[in-house]
C-alpha cells in the first residue's frame, strides 16, 4: 500500500512522461494503484497503454529462495504474502471504470518478454524482493524511451526489512550503470532514462 503523498509521486513521475511508449505496472497485485493511475492519465488526457504484470500467485519460489538463502531471511517469511489473488479480478475492474487502454499479464516479471510492448515510457517496479527487482530492471531498461521514468518501490531499507532486497537492487543497479540513485518520497527509487 502507498502512503498519499507517494501515490501522488507516482502520479505526478507518471504524467510529466512526455515521450511516446508504454506505461507499465510490475507487480500490481489486486490492480488498486494500477486502476488510480490510469485514472489520472485519463484525467489528464494522455493516451498511453498500460501494461500490467503479475505472476496473480504471490512470490515465486526462487525469489523466495534468494531471500531466505542468501539474503538470511526467516524461512517462511514471504509464505502468504500476495497469494490471494487472481487476474480476473484486475480483469473485472478495468472493464468496470470503462479502460480499454489496460492489458493485464499473468506472467513472472523476471521472464516477460518487455520487448513485445515496443518502447517503454514509464515503469513502476513493485516487486519487494532482491531478484525480481533487480532481474526486471535488468530486462526492462534496454526498452525504455528516452525520457522516460523507472520507479521501484521499497528503496528504504530502514522501514520494513522484509523489502530491503528491492533498495538493495536498485542501488547495485544504479552503481554498475553509473546511475546516481534518486529517492523521492523516502522509498521511491527513480532511474531516468
């Protein structure tokens, strides 16, 4: 769950993407800040796809096996986390709010293939954990436009340890590619393209 002022962030990075491409949500869940964002691109009147990925099942068993083996996480820590969920529903409320403009995607974020979406505007990588953050971000950045924007979520490792792998990510990430990390909102990790 986000916080107001940093769905705000993600709305505000969201709609000041002026570069054709793809908007595209990694890890959405139950599609609560997927249907709040495509609201406020409507809103705004910018027409942009926008791309939804989940796996719908919760963590797959080798990001939960980094964590727990290289990363010394609680074995059983991540179990029940997002498991009660399913695509229809995403489904149900995008037809519901009338969006022609969203598809949803079961589908690992670590083996999605971005380049079937063409160039990509905006990102937001919500994936809480070490290795489907950084594999995303890895497979997702040869596609992004230039001039467009990359948020990851969870880049405060000070706030719940059971999410630091995706602030650990981001800033590996950022170091090997020369990018100086920026965080807004004290989590957002922001990666300009």
């Amino acid at each position: 769950m986000y916080l107001p002022s940093e769905i705000m962030e993600l709305t505000r990075q969201l709609v000041s993407v002026k570069v054709p491409g793809a908007a595209v949500e990694v890890g959405c869940h139950q599609g609560w800040t997927t249907c709040f964002l495509v609201e406020a691109l409507m809103e705004q009147g910018v027409k942009r796809d926008y791309v939804c990925i989940d796996t719908f099942t919760g963590f797959t068993l080798e990001d939960v096996a980094v964590e727990y083996k290289c990363r010394g996480k609680a074995v059983g820590v991540y179990d029940d986390d997002f498991v009660i969920n399913d695509p229809k529903w995403l489904k149900a409320s995008v037809k519901r709010f009338g969006y022609s403009n969203v598809s949803v995607h079961m589908s690992d974020a670590t083996t999605f293939d971005y380049q079937a979406l063409g160039k990509i505007a905006f990102a937001l990588v919500d994936l809480d954990l070490y290795r489907p953050v950084r594999e995303s971000l890895k497979r997702i950045l040869p596609h992004m436009a230039k001039g467009g924007v990359i948020v990851v979520d969870d880049c405060d490792d000070a706030r719940d340890c059971r999410w630091d792998g995706a602030n650990q990510a981001f800033m590996e990430f950022c170091k090997e590619r020369n990018i100086t990390p920026e965080i807004v909102c004290r989590k957002l990790g922001i990666i300009r393209t």
